[in-house]
C-alpha cells in the first residue's frame, strides 16, 4: 500500500471506532489506516467471550485487507475492545474503559440501529442510550481528545420536503418510524455538547458500498429493490416515481470524514453527505440500474409505482402469493415508501465545498453502480438465486 503523507498532528495518534464491522466503520477503518503509517485504532467489538472477539477482529482485517496481503501488518495497529453500545458504558469493563479514555485522540461513533421497523425500545437503546455513553466516553478522554464524529442520518428530516439545511434541526414529530425518531433525539444530545467537546456530525443518505470495488459487509436498504430485479422478480413499489432515490459510496463518505476530523473549522456543525441539488429521481435511477443490468446480460422484469392505498389493497397481496418469502418483501416495502416518496434536496454545498478543497470528487452513480452489481453478485446474489431456483424446480416436480 503506498501511504500518502501522514497528516497526523501526532505519530501517538489513536482513534477509537464503534460500528467498525458496519459499512461506515470499516471504510473508516480502512481509510486511516490507509492515509496514515503510524495511526493506531481502537474498536468497540460485541463479543462474549475472547476467542469471539479474536475472530471478528480477524474477520474484519481480512475483509479490508486480504486482497493487498496487508493483515498482518495491519493487525499490529488495531486492537479490539468487547462491548456493546445498548450496554452500560458501551459494556466496557473497567480495565478497557481507561485504556479506551486514556489513549484516545479521535472519536468516530458508527454505531446504530438501522433497522427502519425497529420497536422505540430496541431504537432507543441503542441510538439515545449508546450515544449518552460515547459522550460520556468523550468527556472522560480529557483535553487529549481532538475530535469526536457522530454519524446520524439525513433522513431525520421525516416527512419534510423541498430543500433541507444541514443546519436545521430536526423534530420528532416530522419522523416517519422509530428508527428516525431515536436518530432525531441522539443527533440532539450530541448538538447539545457543541462548545463543551470538539464535534463534528455528519448525515448520510443511504450509504452503498466501495465504489472502486464493490466491498460491503451488508445487502440492506439500496440492494434489496437490486437483488429483486437480479432474480427475475418483477418490481412493485409503493413510492412515487418522481421522488428521491439518493444514495452514495461508503469510501467517497470515509475520505470526506477523516478530512473533517482532522480539520478543526469542522467543530459544531452538522453536514450532509449527499448528492445535494444533482439527486436523482426514482425513475432516473431505474433507467440507470435497467442500462446496467442489461449491460451484463440480464433481463430485469417490469417496475410499476403505485400509489400506496393502490399498493395496499392490490399490491401488496400479489407480492404475498407470488413472491417467495413474500410476508417479508412485503414489510420492507411497507418502509421503503418512507425513503422513496418524498421529493427533497439534502443541501451539501458545504460539503462539497470542504470535499472538492481536499481533492475529493462523489462519483457519480451510472459509473460506480456496475461495480456494486457486481460485487454483490459474485459474493451473495449468484449464490442466493441458485438456492432460489433449485427451490422453485422443487415445487414445479410435485
């Protein structure tokens, strides 16, 4: 790996990472440990047991790094603490907690509870609770501390349409589940510690994979709609085909995080990670996604956009019946009408203006979504409709 020059105030520097096996942690991970030589990085791992933990360490560093030959090197600047952010303290002992607060320079909270049907409880404990533990972790870093990055979600903006500021902030009552409610109440405890501790907050749209390589270590959100087009099946969704489907690669966002970590003008204020005014439609992005499936030799069916109170009568009974696993497609896109319908421009001027000074360009979807596709077919999609057809021939032969 040829590393760029370290921009490290301090060769002692340490970061300390929750949400490290999420999508957004582990590009993190891999982009410091890229930009720096000498960075060190400290990571909030679940695990029951030592041998646990262990092996989702080991896990994590061959999925970044196997393919350079760079996981022995690596491993010896990453370590990994148990813990949990649902548990008191993160669930860190009291040995790890001094050593997380004791040698921590910078803090990336990565950690959430994405699931849009999650119950308040489970969201609540993971996105309120765990975010009052990490800036309780924080303060306890002392004036060692340079930074502290939480990531919430631009879709804190619920319901609302139109052009939304990154400065704005955000209400309960404008959500649309529970997963938007607790996001709103966390993103509020930390905006009530601008001026008490060095933090920046970023809000991402829907976060795919690495758009050099495809890399991701999860098939939500964006790729369910995909995956459906792959295995034949045709599209039926409750959204309107005018509205905002926006999402952007997982290595463009952890470039554009470490420049804000290590910039200081960044302090106390909210940016969003997003496509901003050039944001495509619904129907913008099926054109794109059909010119690459068929690029590859495939032949998606049909996409029909239906009102919802259309879906719910007729829809949705026809994805029960002639879908397999039908009940739980359904209750997917029961939540995706939330993410879809809404036409809204999540301005990044501020961003972009950051970004573009560093040098650091958002590709744009039509180039990068090919290299998704075909990510997610050679590791799961192929893999996952071989086992659908065999089942479907299955009940044919009765």
């Amino acid at each position: 790996m040829d590393f760029s020059e370290d921009q490290f105030s301090s060769k002692l520097d340490t970061f300390f990472i929750t949400g490290a096996t999420g999508l957004m942690g582990s590009e993190f991970l891999y982009e410091v440990l890229k930009k720096s030589s000498s960075a060190e990085c400290i990571l909030l791992i679940r695990a029951d047991t030592e041998k646990k933990l262990v092996s989702r360490l080991d896990a994590l560093l061959k999925y970044l790094f196997q393919k350079e030959g760079l996981v022995e090197e690596m491993s010896k600047r990453v370590t990994a603490v148990a813990g949990d952010v649902a548990s008191d303290n993160l669930g860190l002992n009291e040995a790890d907690w001094t050593k997380v607060t004791e040698r921590s320079n910078y803090i990336l909270h990565a950690a959430a509870l994405t699931d849009w049907g999650a119950n308040i409880e489970d969201a609540t404990k993971v996105n309120v609770t765990g975010v009052e533990a990490v800036i309780r972790l924080a303060h306890s870093c002392g004036n060692k501390l340079k930074k502290m990055m939480h990531i919430s979600t631009a879709y804190i903006s619920g319901v609302r349409t139109g052009e939304i500021l990154p400065s704005e902030q955000n209400v309960v009552e404008n959500a649309c589940d529970n997963y938007q409610i607790s996001k709103i109440k966390g993103e509020a405890l930390v905006k009530a510690e601008f001026g008490n501790l060095p933090i920046t907050i970023v809000r991402p749209v829907a976060v795919v994979g690495n758009s050099l390589n495809g890399r991701t270590p999860t098939y939500k959100t964006f790729y369910y709609p995909l995956q459906m087009l792959y295995n034949g099946l045709p599209m039926i969704l409750p959204v309107n085909r005018q509205g905002n489907l926006e999402a952007i690669p997982s290595d463009w966002a952890a470039k554009v995080m470490i420049e804000m970590m290590l910039d200081n003008t960044t302090n106390s204020k909210c940016y969003h990670l997003s496509n901003g005014d050039k944001v495509l439609t619904n129907s913008e992005v099926k054109n794109v996604v059909y010119k690459v499936f068929r690029d590859i030799g495939e032949k998606p069916n049909k996409t029909y956009y239906l009102p919802y109170w259309v879906y719910d009568k007729l829809g949705s009974k026809i994805i029960k019946m002639k879908v397999p696993g039908g009940e739980g497609l359904d209750e997917k896109l029961r939540l995706y009408r939330h993410y879809m319908t809404y036409k809204r421009i999540f301005n990044n001027t501020s961003t972009k203006d950051f970004s573009l000074d560093k040098g650091i360009f958002l590709p744009e979807f039509k180039d990068y979504l090919p290299v998704l596709v075909k990510y997610a077919i050679e590791n799961k999609w192929r893999r996952k409709r071989d086992i659908l057809s065999k089942r479907l021939n299955r009940k044919k032969d009765f």
